[in-house]
C-alpha cells in the first residue's frame, strides 16, 4: 500500500510521468538508470516520528496522561483506517463495490484523517503494485527485503519503472469521480487539520487534557503505529505466512497481520483474487473489521454490487496453484477445463486483461437495478 511522505511528487518525478504520457504523441523519452537517491526530508520525518511517538509512549507508562486519550487514539486509528481499508483500497483502488456519495464521502473524509497520500495517488500506486508485483515496478517491492518493502521505499526516489508502467494503469474512473478529485485539490490543506490538529484538539476540549500529551499521544504515536500496521501488510505479507490459493506468488496470507490492519493480511487470497470485496474468504469479522463496515452499509443500501468469489471458484484454485495448507487442500476438486483463472495479474474489477470467465464466476451481492 502507498503511503505517507510523498503526497507531493517531486517536478523531477512529475517531468518524468509527463514524458511517458506524451510518448503517444511523438515524444522522446529520456532514458533514466535507477539510482538509490534518498529523500531526506523523509528521512528526518521519520526520526522525528519514531522519536516522538516513543515520548508518547513514555507519558501514557509514566501516567502522565489521561486515559481517555490512549483509548481515543485508538478510535481515531480506527476509523482511519477504515478510510484506508473500505475507502482507497477495496472501493477505490479495486472497484470491489460501488457506493453512493454519503458513503464516498465517509471514507474520503476517514482516508484523509489516515494521511496516506491522497486517495488518487493512493491508488495509482497499489494498482501498479498488483499489476507488477514483486519487480521493479512495484514500488515496495519485497524482493528487495523486509526493511525496503516497510518503509525504505519512501526514503528513496521511485524506480523509473514505477512511472513508466504506472502510466499504462487506468485512471480514468478516479478522475470521474467528483469527490476523489476534490480531496486531491484540497489535501494540502485539509490533511493536517484532520489528521494532527482535530485528534491533538479533541483530549484538549472535552476531557482536559494537556496540548502537550495530546499531540504526542493522539496524534503522533497515533499515527506512527497506524503506518506500521499498514505497512506490514507491503512487507510481513510478502514474506511470512501460508499460500493457500497461489504457492507461486510472494503475497502470503498471515493473521497477525490481518488483526493490526483490520482485515487486509489474507494477502495472498487478496492478490488471487483482487476485486472480492472481503479480501479475504472468511465469513465472519473476526479479522476484517472492513469488511463488517462494507456489509453494514451494504444493508442500509450506502454499498451495492459486493462482487466476491464463488466457493466452487476457490476449491479450483486451491487445487490447481495452493500450497497445500488450505483446510479444502486434502478434498479439493479436479480442476474443470472450462475455467482457468488468468494467470496475469490484475489489478481489481475492470481491469482490462480481467477475463470473462472471471466476470462470469464470481458473485455480485447487493445489486442495485439500474
């Protein structure tokens, strides 16, 4: 998953997306070796972060604040995360299910209190990453490491391969969408307020909490732990766990990390099948709090057309491609010839090399009539 320091792209990167997509038109692109260049600014970001959150950490053991504050952190982290998980992901990012613009609205306002870049680039960054998992293009890519894959990638410049495929990945239904463009326009602004100032302000207002604990504790430590519990799913879930659907792929399916960012670490189920609105094939909320959230709008008709994967399309998969730890392993049916599941990736629902098969398996609930 995309994320934190690099909601402004540099011109240098701008120039570069700008020469791949005038390259229909005749342009010469500039050829551009991959060099290790190191964003400093996020470098220090991230030393004042982890400095700070760990005071953070010592205020809340030393009893020198309120409860009531830890406890509202958490529920801050919470709901933004829901932004991240059922908003720029599932929603957004792999058109797993639609929503009516209360909805959009919700998850837009929650991604924007998570600060992961705007929604947009948000997106632009994890189709890439499932289109090109695992190579250059990806930008965290896990075969460089754990420690590249968490949180190096964003303390050095992209791979060139980054833009130059990224640009081939449609965007075209985020810049249709009025509320993801206005979020883009306005994140400079409406970011800080939502995602440092309102959770410092609040302990302050209405509990009596000091300026000084409630930034530390409610916004930064806050925040911190948020962006590791999303970035294990970039690097503990391409490195450890099962692969219950696809041994052949580094996405692997691992519970600690499902628990901490509520409902995305059954990865490897997760980049099999992409566009499946759960993310994983559990049927209770356990370890997919997102999942929860998507089916309590889905009842109030806030989320329509949840497409999922049918029981008889995952027994097949299991047994053609998994590692043999699924529980359906030991009894799972003969692959049918009449449907092979695509071996290219893709990146969710519409994605052009999205076969028709695909289309025609899976399960769309909660359809709206248009």
């Amino acid at each position: 998953m995309s994320i934190f320091m690099q909601a402004m792209e540099t011109d240098t990167e701008k120039k570069f997306l700008n020469r791949n997509l005038q390259n229909t038109n005749g342009f010469q692109r500039k050829n551009r070796d991959y060099e290790w260049q190191v964003v400093w600014r996020n470098v220090f970001a991230f030393i004042y972060l982890h400095i700070a959150a760990f005071y953070g950490i010592f205020l809340m053991v030393t009893g020198k604040a309120k409860l009531w504050t830890a406890l509202f952190g958490l529920l801050f982290a919470l709901l933004s995360a829901m932004g991240v998980t059922a908003g720029a992901h599932r929603l957004w990012a792999h058109r797993a299910y639609k929503a009516k613009w209360p909805l959009r609205l919700f998850l837009a306002i929650m991604q924007t209190m998570a600060f992961q870049n705007h929604i947009y680039e948000w997106v632009r960054d994890h189709r890439v990453h499932h289109k090109f998992t695992e190579t250059d293009a990806d930008p965290h890519n896990a075969k460089r490491g754990f420690f590249f894959s968490h949180i190096g990638w964003l303390m050095v410049r992209k791979h060139k391969d980054v833009f130059e495929k990224g640009a081939s990945v449609d965007m075209s239904d985020l810049e249709k969408d009025p509320i993801v463009m206005f979020q883009k326009k306005t994140y400079l602004v409406v970011m800080p307020l939502l995602c440092f100032v309102l959770p410092a302000y609040i302990p302050v207002y209405f509990w009596g909490e000091s300026a000084w604990n409630s930034w530390y504790i409610a916004s930064i430590l806050r925040y911190t732990i948020s962006l590791h519990f999303t970035w294990l799913v970039n690097s503990a879930a391409h490195i450890w766990g099962n692969k219950p659907y696809d041994k052949n792929i580094g996405a692997t399916d691992n519970k600690m990390v499902a628990i901490f960012a509520v409902g995305e670490g059954w990865h490897n189920y997760h980049h099999v099948f992409p566009w499946d609105y759960k993310a994983a094939e559990l049927g209770n909320y356990s370890t997919n709090i997102s999942t929860a959230l998507i089916d309590f709008a889905a009842k109030y008709g806030l989320a329509y057309d949840l497409k999922t994967v049918s029981a008889d399309m995952i027994r097949k998969r299991i047994a053609r491609t998994g590692d043999g730890s699924h529980p359906w392993s030991k009894q799972a049916l003969e692959t049918d010839e009449d449907h092979h599941h695509p071996e290219n990736p893709v990146w969710g629902w519409d994605d052009k090399d999205m076969t028709d098969d695909d289309k025609k398996f899976a399960q769309i609930v909660h359809q709206k009539e248009e």
